[in-house]
C-alpha cells in the first residue's frame, strides 16, 4: 500500500520546492495546534506517492489539512477533486478570505468545499466514479465512527484507497510519563480536559480510537502507526534524517506523526461494518465545539 518514511524520502525534493508555502499557509492560516508543519509535509508525501484521483477530508477546522492537501494535489496528474465536509464555517470566513492571495485559482479549482453534516452527507455520489481514494478522518464522535465504518467504507470496500486518521499517537514514543493519569479521572469520551484513553500502542482522547480498534480486530486489518514506521525506517539512518533535515528544516521534518492509517485493501477475511443509521440527535457539532472551543 504506502509507506509514510519511504514517501517522505521518495518526495523530499517536492517537499523542498513547497516547504516556504507550507509555512507561510501554516502561520496565516494561524490554528496552529490543528496540524504541526511536519504533518503537513507528512500528507503532502503520502498524497504524491499514493496518487489518489479523490481525496475525502472529514473534518476540515482551520483548513490545515485542506491546504496540505491543495498542495499536494496541485502537483498530482491527473488533477485530483478535493472534497471537504465539515460543518465548520471557519474556511469561509476566516481562512480563505486571508489566504486567497497565496494560492492560485488553479489551486482553488481542486476543492469543493461543503459546509455540510457528514452524517448526512451522499458520499454514494462522490465516491461512484473514483478509482482511488485517500480519506482524512479527523471529524470526532461515535457518530461520525459510525457513519465513517458503516457507510463510507462499505462503498470504498472495492476500490483502491487508504484512510488516514488524525489524532492518534503512538505510546511507544511518548516520554514515559505520559503513561500516567497525572490526577485526572477516567477517559469517558471526547473532551480537552486531560483525559487519555490507551488502547494498545494507541493514546487518545477522541471516541474513534475505540471505534477504529473493534473495527481492525474484527476484520483482522493493520492498522499502521506513521510514527512507527517513521522510526523503524528513518529512525536508525542518520543520513536519510541528515539529508532531509537540510533540504525540509527541522519544524518540517519529525519522526513524531501523531496518526494512524489503514485499508481494507489488506483485508483476507470477509468484511463486517457496523449498520449505520442516522441519528435523530446527533453530537457532531458539539464535538466541534470541544475541538475548537474547549471548556475554561
């Protein structure tokens, strides 16, 4: 499938040519918690090397991840679309209007924003006609899991694609405190006060962690931690990280990710998916608000 070390290395000279852009698109947009410059360059190399003729971002906030895709869509022929639903009106009218003077109208042609519920969302009418497809799951919330597992991979089931998802860190090479509760209670789901959940190698505080590991159990899927690969691959190279660390800059280049990705191309067993059912009362926008609003 992708390889996240051997896609940073294989498009470290891309990566070079865009790296001021990153960073200026990345201190203009100014939500800089949302995604750090060297996941930027993360999703900018596993975009080129994956090729995908759609990319479906869940989940769009500031547009950090809008525009990393933008760039690295640019740079893929043919031309991937760039579908971005969230219910966020924060692209329209804080982002774009202070970005527009930095990126092309070509550029801009790639995206189809919807300031749209993705519980509702028709992604049958996207997705019918895409060969390949890479999926950014960063929206919170078991309905949104729900939705993302039972509706939108049934559909990608038989195509060629890959789902990144944000917000997952791998325990493995957090410093070894983080371990510790530090005096907070019991993680009971998505919130910015503190509280972790860790499943496995997995540290989070965002309910698809726990959605993702019954999923990938039950289907017996890999589901792969970038910054592992990273260290397994990059970690020990003192070349490779000296070579990319003088072309991309250390803000740019990290063996940190904080995500995780996934196929179902990789299945060998028959799949299951949860059935999806809309809900009547759902929490996408208050898990938006704990994201970009959190509680004082």
């Amino acid at each position: 499938m992708i390889s996240v070390s051997q896609s940073i290395w294989n498009e470290r000279c891309v990566l070079c040519e865009v790296k001021d852009r990153v960073l200026q698109l990345y201190n203009t947009i100014n939500f800089k918690n949302d995604l750090y410059p060297y996941q930027w360059c993360q999703l900018i190399a596993v975009t080129l090397e994956f090729k995908p003729n759609l990319i479906i971002e869940l989940g769009r906030g500031g547009g950090n991840s809008t525009c990393a895709f933008l760039l690295a869509g640019s740079k893929i022929s043919p031309l991937p679309r760039i579908t971005s639903v969230c219910l966020s009106t924060i692209w329209r009218k804080h982002t774009f209007p202070k970005i527009r003077h930095i990126i092309s109208q070509q550029e801009v042609a790639l995206l189809d924003i919807h300031e749209a519920n993705i519980l509702t969302f028709e992604f049958e009418k996207i997705i019918s006609d895409a060969r390949r497809i890479l999926v950014f799951w960063d929206a919170h919330g078991f309905d949104v899991a729900a939705c993302v597992l039972g509706k939108i991979m049934p559909l990608l089931q038989s195509k060629q694609h890959i789902v990144i998802m944000h917000d997952l860190s791998d325990n493995r090479y957090l410093p070894s405190d983080k371990r510790e509760y530090r005096g907070n209670s019991l993680w009971k789901g998505n919130n910015n006060e503190g509280q972790r959940v860790w499943l496995g190698n997995i540290d989070s505080a965002v309910e698809q962690a726990v959605a993702i590991v019954d999923f990938t159990s039950r289907n017996k899927i890999e589901l792969h931690s970038a910054t592992h690969e990273l260290h397994e691959m990059l970690g020990h190279d003192e070349e490779k990280k000296r070579v990319l660390t003088e072309l991309i800059g250390s803000d740019l280049f990290s063996l940190q990710a904080h995500w995780f990705w996934f196929s179902l191309n990789e299945a060998k067993l028959s799949l299951t998916f949860p059935t999806y059912v809309v809900p009547k009362n759902n929490n996408i926008f208050k898990s938006f608000l704990y994201r970009f609003f959190p509680k004082k």
